[in-house]
C-alpha cells in the first residue's frame, strides 16, 4: 500500500502540470518556456509611442516614460546588473520624454547596447544613439524629420523660436552622441522629397550606418556579443582603477 | 462618412473615459504589469514592465494570463 501512494502522487502531479500546459495551449497558443538563472543583461523594450505629459488613448501602443526612468535608476543602482539592452521599435512621441529617456540612458554608468528593429522614428533617433554602442536591422527604418506641435499653437513669431529652440535640442543630442554630422543631419532632417506629403528623410538600416548615425547593422546576437564585450571591458577598467 | 475638417479626429469623437479606466498599471507579485479589466471582474495581464529577461520567462506573468 505504501508503495503505491507516491506512485499516485506521481500521476496526480503529472495530471495537473499536463493540464496546466493544455490551459495555457488554448490561451496563448503556445506551451510554457525554460526557466533561467538570474541575468546579468537586462533588457528595456520602447515600443509604440512614447508617452510623455498626455496619455493616449487606450488602443494606442506606448511605452510611458514614468515607467522607464524608475527602472533605468534601479538599473544603474543594482550592482547584479551588468549591462542594458534597449530594443527600439518606435514610432516617436513627446519630446521632451523622448529626451529625458535618452539622457537617462546616455548619463548610465553600465555599458548599454540598442538595437533598432522595425522602426525607430523620429524621437526614436536620440534613444537609439544614447546608447554606448547602436545597431539596426538591415530592415529597420529611422525617419528623421523635423518636430511638429499639436494642440493650441498661437500664431506668433514665438512659437516658431520655441519649435526651433526644441528642435536644436534633438538635432545637439543626436550629433553629440553619435558620429554623424550637423550638416548632414539637417540635410536629412530637411530633405525634400523622400517622404511623400513631408519634409524629412526615411534612413534605412545600412544608410543610418553609412551617415554615421548608427555604430553597426545587426540584430541580437551582435547586441548582446556587444554588450558583453563591453561589460569586459567596464570590469577591467574597475580593476585598474582600484 | 468623409469628414472634412482641420480638427483631429479624436477631437470630434473624444475617447470614453471608461476606456481610460479599463486599463491599469498594478504591482502583481512585486513586479509592475499592465492589466484590462475584464467584463467578470477579473483582470488580463496586457504586457508586462520588467527589465529583467527572466521575468518575460516566467508563466504567471505571461500576456494574455487571468489574474
């Protein structure tokens, strides 16, 4: 008798982890994923559009700024992590918190690697270049265009020194934290003709290389090659400086 | 119907401030989630807002879960 109860255990216990798998088979359409020790990489995901001082409707995808900042603090401040990887497929979004993400990225003490898959519009620009090292898919897209304003805009000459005052902002972050020029930046920025019914430029992967906006063509496996390369090289200079 | 105006679409038909409310940012098991409510009173897991890798792995904190 004593024999045959874990025996039974045995089955119950495989009964209810099977039925688990088949309840998450028919609500997500897939079976459950390994689990892995802790990790030294984290990773942040900026997708849809960047949410900044309005919030959006509900149907729109966004990544609100409020939630990042709290996590790249935690992540600068957990010695466990080592090192960051930005995944970028963004639309663009508010300025000012596009800005404020890239400084907060740009001003980490860890090494970080972003990679742009898909899309890294507009705002997408200065978080893809705060990073210690970018890459971006052969198929991804950045459009560089210049910033526009919605809601009340009062007709003043103003306004207008305000949205170029805001424009110069991106336009010094970009150039500072990548190798690509003011001049051509600005040139990209103000093309005419590449996009229809718009002023501006859509760069694709190997041309954002080329004019220097980009550090290199790649997906994850060179991002996190990268990155690690890099944490590497963090310790050593930890080493020497003790 | 063709509208034909300079004001923005979500200008003419603002969003419901119930849609607003649907959605929540909440702490589950110490990590942040993004929920909807469902019509049971129950709340479905939209995305989660981690950054650490291992947290994507695990079930409880899958997209799609009821919690």
């Amino acid at each position: 008798m004593a024999d045959k109860d874990p025996g039974k255990q045995d089955q119950n216990d495989d009964q209810k982890t099977q039925s688990s798998l088949v309840q998450k088979i028919q609500q997500l359409g897939q079976s459950s994923v390994p689990t892995a020790p802790d990790s030294n990489i984290h990773v942040l995901s900026i997708i849809g559009q960047v949410e900044g001082h309005v919030q959006l409707p509900p149907q729109n995808k966004t990544t609100k700024y409020e939630h990042l900042i709290p996590q790249i603090v935690a992540v600068e401040q957990n010695p466990k992590i080592e090192g960051l990887i930005i995944i970028l497929n963004t639309v663009g979004g508010d300025v000012e918190a596009g800005l404020a993400l890239s400084e907060m990225l740009a001003s980490l003490s860890k090494p970080t690697v972003s990679i742009v898959l898909g899309g890294g519009h507009s705002i997408g620009v200065p978080i893809a270049v705060s990073a210690s090292y970018s890459y971006i898919a052969p198929s991804a897209t950045m459009t560089i265009h210049p910033i526009r304003l919605t809601g009340l805009v009062i007709g003043v000459p103003q306004t207008f020194e305000y949205l170029d005052k805001m424009q110069e902002r991106v336009i010094q972050f970009v150039t500072s934290h990548s190798n690509i020029e003011e001049k051509k930046f600005k040139e990209l920025m103000f093309e005419k003709g590449n996009l229809t019914r718009d002023i501006g430029t859509n760069v694709i992967g190997t041309d954002a290389v080329k004019y220097g906006l980009i550090d290199g063509v790649g997906g994850v496996k060179e991002a996190i090659k990268k990155l690690n390369e890099l944490i590497d090289n963090n310790k050593q200079e930890g080493k020497m400086i003790q | 119907m063709i509208l034909y105006t300079p004001l923005s679409e979500s200008d003419i038909y603002p969003t419901e401030q119930k849609d607003y409310d649907k959605c929540q940012t909440v702490n589950y098991q110490g990590r942040m989630v993004q929920v909807e409510k469902q019509d049971d009173g129950s709340f479905r897991i939209l995305q989660l807002l981690s950054t650490d890798p291992n947290d994507y792995l695990d079930n409880s904190f899958t997209p799609g879960e009821i919690i």
